[in-house]
C-alpha cells in the first residue's frame, strides 16, 4: 500500500476481528466532520480498507451530506479489467498481446476481485450515482467511456517538477546506461522480465557500449539515487501511456522506453512532442527500440530535453489543479 501523507487516516491495520471493529468506531466518528463540501473526490470505488458493504453505505452518506461526488478511475477497477478480458477496445494488455492471451498468472487475482464479485457491484453503483468520473491514464478512460462519456473526463497525472531534480543528457554518452527496476512480486505482470532479456541481448551484442543498471525490490530513495545515473529507463510493457514511475524519470531528463501510443498523446491534445521510446509487448520489438537507442545515440540529447518539457507541459501540478477544479465546477 502506498503510505502517501494525509490529514485524516481510515486506514484499517489488520484483517484481523479487533483491529476490524476498532477500524469501524474509528470511521464511523471520522466521516462526521464529512459534510458540506461542495466536491468529494474519491481515490477508489473502495475507497476504505473494509468491506465492501460498508464501503457503499459510507458512500451514501457522503453522496448525502455533500453536494458532488467523483470517482477517480486511477488503478485496477472492475471496468478497467471487464475492458482487457473482453479485448474489444485495446491492441494489447496485460491480459492479450500479441494476438493470444497472456495467461499470466496475476490476472486470476485481478478476476477474482472485480468480476462478478462484490466489488464489481458496488463498482458499477458508484460509477452510476456519481456526478463525474475522473480517469488518470488512457487505459483507465477508455474502459469507463462506453458507459459514461457523459461524465467521464481525463485528467493527467500531476508531478510537482519543484520538487524533482533535472539532470538533463547534455552530450552524446559514449556507453549508455540502461535502468531496469524489478519488483520480484510483480515482474511477469509488468513485463519486466521480458524487457530484461531484451536487454541482456542488447548488452551481449553492444557490450562495449551498454551498461546495465538493474534494481530489485529496494527502498524507494535508494531506488532513486540509482536511476539518477541512467540516460535511459525501461518501464511497463503492456501500457499504452506513460504513468508516475516513468513521468518521474522523464522530469529528471531520463529518456523512458515504453508506453507512448499515438492515441495517448491524441487523448491530451498534444501534437508536438513525442518523447517516449514506444514498445510493443513482445522482446523482439523492445529489443528492436534498444538497439535504436544505440544506434541513434545522438538523438539522446534531444530526447532528455522533450521529455523534461513534456512533463513540464503537460503534467504541471497547477494546471493538472485547475483541470480538476474547472471539471468539478462544469458537473
């Protein structure tokens, strides 16, 4: 779980019977100061660390005592996977690449919470009732758009580049230092083990002129630290659009290899910039888009200063805010 910083804490600690019914005193007193607020942005259909039967009676009562409700489609969501297993609206997923399933294991887990199960139901109830939906990534918005283009608006994600440093790629390198981030838990379903090998192969053919930065399920500042000496970063096979780990790269001036869809940078209206080395799911193409890189080195560069500008552009936090707040208004 990601432990972001907040002012109110609804986290439950445990699964456990004390732990569960202290979660719910708590709760319970907390949601009394949740009145009259002109808009509650949810994270989450389950947006509480209990049932989903309370989940959806805390969102009547907050659907009561304020005025407009959002939903963010932000993360794994019942239409975001009903959207890969129907394999109707996307080239790839982690669900089907290349004209087959994937059948990686991780995809049973991600069926058995959200299809034809309890969280689907109160899904689909808080997609209905809500006065907007609020979509962070291509994948997300087109999965919500059949039902409810409506309501439905995508919003960037927002990255505060104050608060990053950049480290722009101001001469050609002579050997170029590829990173690779694994998380042992979720490799497969990230792809990264196939975008390992690739880069293994383009080390053994270019081994005067790649270097590997590889990074296994350490703390998030040494992660950090250790990708500040990359020019290239790999990150998700299966995606169509950058998310937060690659547009955190590309603020630094790192040159991110991954999702970059035409029709990603068709759905934020950018016309100019194109940043990201896109890949398909398959290691002959991400091997491909390797050697590309070696090859065209000198485009290294440029590369480091439009993605910086890219994000700069299109993920400033001020204007990400007052998307937010011109959507809310208009609902």
């Amino acid at each position: 779980m990601k432990n972001y910083p907040r002012d109110i804490d609804l986290t439950r600690k445990s699964s456990g019977l004390i732990d569960t019914i202290s979660a719910l005193i708590d709760t319970n007193k907390k949601f009394n100061q949740f009145k009259g607020y002109d808009v509650v942005q949810l994270i989450n259909p389950c947006f509480i660390t209990l049932s989903t039967g309370v989940n959806s009676r805390y969102f009547d009562r907050l659907k009561k005592n304020n005025k407009k409700i959002v939903l963010g489609a932000f993360g794994d969501d019942s239409y975001w996977v009903r959207a890969c297993m129907e394999n109707k609206i996307f080239e790839y997923s982690e669900f089907y690449a290349n004209g087959k399933p994937t059948k990686l294991s991780f995809n049973a887990g991600l069926i058995s919470k959200w299809i034809d199960s309890s969280r689907e139901k109160l899904n689909k109830k808080i997609a209905s009732e809500s006065n907007g939906i609020v979509a962070c990534l291509y994948e997300y918005y087109v999965s919500y758009k059949p039902y409810f283009a409506d309501k439905l608006r995508y919003m960037p994600l927002p990255v505060n580049t104050k608060e990053i440093e950049y480290q722009p790629i101001l001469e050609v390198p002579q050997k170029i230092n590829f990173f690779i981030g694994i998380n042992r838990d979720r490799k497969e379903y990230k792809g990264t083990d196939t975008m390992e090998s690739a880069l293994k192969h383009i080390k053994e053919k270019y081994p005067d002129e790649v270097e590997i930065i590889r990074v296994e399920s350490v703390p998030y500042d040494e992660y950090k630290r250790l990708m500040s000496s990359a020019h290239v970063v790999l990150d998700q096979l299966y995606s169509h659009s950058p998310a937060m780990n690659a547009l955190l790269a590309m603020a630094q001036g790192k040159i991110v290899v991954g999702g970059g869809e035409e029709h990603t940078y068709d759905l934020m209206g950018e016309k100019e910039l194109r940043p990201i080395v896109n890949i398909q799911p398959n290691e002959e193409d991400v091997f491909n888009k390797l050697e590309w890189i070696v090859k065209n080195k000198e485009r290294i560069p440029q590369l480091s200063r439009e993605g910086h500008e890219f994000v700069l552009k299109n993920h400033n936090t001020i204007k990400v805010a007052q998307q937010y707040l011109d959507f809310w208004n208009s609902i």
